[in-house]
C-alpha cells in the first residue's frame, strides 16, 4: 500500500494537484477502522484523466486504468493505479466544487513515512453521503458514533447545502437517528 500511495502522492505534488486520502484509510485515521482492498485519494483537477499524466509511474512497474464520468455519473471520473503485489490505489475525480473546498481543508496526517492530507471526519460524512450506498451511510453513521457528536453534526449542517437533494435527505434520516444505524 505505501509503494502506490507515496509514488502517486509523489506525482501529485510534482505537478501541483491538491489531493487528500478518503475512503477507509481516512477512516482509520479518523478512528473508525473499515477494511477495503483499495486506498483512495481525492482529486478535482481532471488532467489526472489524461494516460500520459501517469507515465511517470507507468514506467515504474504501475498499471494506470482511467475511467471516465459520463454526464449523469457524480464524478469526473476515477484513474486505478496498479503494482502487484500492492493494494490498488484509486484516484477519485471529484467534478464538484464543495469536493475541492474539502481537499484545501484536508489536514496533513503520516500513513507509515507517507504525508498526506487528511479529509476532516465532517468532510468525510459529507463525502459518504454523497457517495449514497448503505456502506457509505453505514460509515457515516460510523464517524459520527466515533468523534465528538455534536461538533461533527455541526459541521456536516454547516456544508449539506451544497449537496444535492438526495444527500441531505440522508443527512437528514442520519441526524434524526441520534445514535440509531441508518
């Protein structure tokens, strides 16, 4: 896992694109542990769609496999990095703007010898409700049993405005639960 995270994370800063980890391994960071076969970071800057952005890596033994959003999909697209026998990593494109607000707010955090930001646990509730599938819900659930309650509710009323309409409808059973699994 670290290969792939620290040669993709490498690669992002060399060319400047604000990225942050999501997914489980954000999880872990924010106490709630939840085995995936992947890590996952965030991206907005769709140049990272383009092959050639990859080759660097390409050339060191990584498969790069770029699949693109259509019109109706919620993301850009997503790009799956590859070297046996490591965990994949997957690069999700996010196409939103609240998706880039919540990489700036990402703080640094160490995965072994790897630095990279760490989405907010508020952010990574909104990213879950986005995102809409009962594991995710289920995650988000998670988080908030996790951290300080009220604080991350806080946080999460202070951003759903921004999501669409089926994500605060989620936002809204969730908070309604207090402490209830969605």
């Amino acid at each position: 896992m670290l290969g792939g995270l620290s040669a993709a994370v490498g690669e992002l800063r060399a060319r400047s694109v604000p990225h942050a980890l999501i997914g489980a391994a954000a999880m872990a960071g924010r106490g709630v542990m939840r085995a995936t076969d992947d890590v996952d970071l965030l991206v907005t800057d769709r140049a990272v769609l383009r092959a050639e952005f990859w080759k660097p890596l390409t050339d060191q033994g990584f498969t790069a496999t770029v699949r693109l959003g259509d019109d109706e999909d919620p993301l850009a697209g997503v790009v799956r990095l590859v070297r046996e026998p490591e965990r994949a990593l997957d690069v999700v494109v996010g196409k939103q703007a609240w998706q880039s607000d919540v990489i700036q707010r990402a703080e640094p955090h160490r995965v072994g010898s790897v630095e990279v930001g760490l989405v907010l646990a508020s952010d990574l509730v909104l990213l879950k409700l986005f995102a809409g599938a009962q594991q995710d819900l289920l995650d988000a659930h998670a988080l908030l049993e996790a951290g300080d309650r009220p604080k991350l509710e806080a946080a999460v009323e202070a951003q759903i405005g921004r999501l669409p309409g089926d994500a605060r409808e989620a936002w809204r059973g969730l908070a309604r639960g207090q402490g209830r699994s969605p």
